[in-house]
C-alpha cells in the first residue's frame, strides 16, 4: 500500500471523518422519523441533464462532471487531524508540517518515509534538501487530500 494511499485512510477512515451512514439493521430507526430511500435514481439530477451515475457493489463513488458531493465521500480533514493531534498527546502542527501530520496520525515520518511519498506525489527537486522537499510534500499532500474528497482549509491550499 502507498503511503499516501495510508495517510487517506488514515483520515478518511476516522470515525470523526464518517458522513452519517444510512440506518442498517442495527441501527433501528423510529418509524415517525424515518423516510425512505429510493432503491435507484434514473431522473437527472436537479438542474443537469444526465441520468446519475450507477452505483457498483464494492466500488468507491465515482465523480462524474456536474456531479454534487452526494456522489464522493467529503471529508473535512481539519478537525479528524486535530483530534489526531490531540490524541497522541504531542504539541504537533500539522497545518505547517509534513512530519507532524504523519506523526499525528501515528506514522513514521521517516526520512526515508517521506522520500518514498516525495517519489509517489512526482517531486522531482532534490531529495536531500529536505526541508525543501518537506515543504512540498506538505502542500502536494493537502493538494492531493484536497483532489481525493478532502475539504482542506481554504488557507492551506495556494
């Protein structure tokens, strides 16, 4: 598995991170309460012309153009990291640090960690300039979270 592929599960994957999932047999629902689901959608979606795109069992949701965010998991990644922060009980900024961000999320920063994710995100500077590269790896990352379901403060993403 990628490091990045670990650091998206490892926020997406948050229980503070979850979108409330739909009432399952455990969980029941009070029938004054409840309304039902439809099984598929096959009108457009309001304002579009095309027919909403087919769920397929098992695979992840699929955005497609025009598409809303009831189509792709988003997930605000700023309170899943500080929870993170606060839970390893370290002072940790992860808005500003590509290691603190690991470190919240209980990774190896490594140097050689953060190489092999410098490898994965493209950098192509000099790999032993790490505070350079540190740098870019921090906002490629936001970028990337950002481009996979991420809500990322607007602030942190130049």
């Amino acid at each position: 598995m990628s490091i990045f592929s670990k650091i998206k599960d490892a926020i997406f994957g948050h229980p503070a991170a979850a979108a409330p999932a739909s009432p399952t047999g455990a969980e029941p629902t009070p029938t004054s309460m409840a309304t039902p689901e439809p099984a598929a959608t096959t009108a457009p979606p309001v304002g579009g012309t095309a027919q909403a795109a087919p769920k397929t069992a098992g695979a992840p949701p699929v955005a497609t153009p025009g598409s809303t965010s009831a189509t792709m998991q988003t997930v605000d990644i700023a309170p899943v990291l500080d929870a993170a922060v606060k839970k390893s009980g370290q002072k940790l900024d992860w808005k500003h640090s590509i290691v603190d961000l690991m470190k919240a999320l209980g990774m190896d920063a490594s140097l050689s960690e953060r190489k092999e994710l410098a490898e994965e995100l493209g950098y192509t500077g000099d790999q032993s300039d790490s505070a350079t590269m540190n740098m870019w790896l921090h906002k490629a990352l936001l970028k990337k979270l950002s481009e996979n379901g991420g809500k990322v403060p607007a602030e942190l993403l130049d």
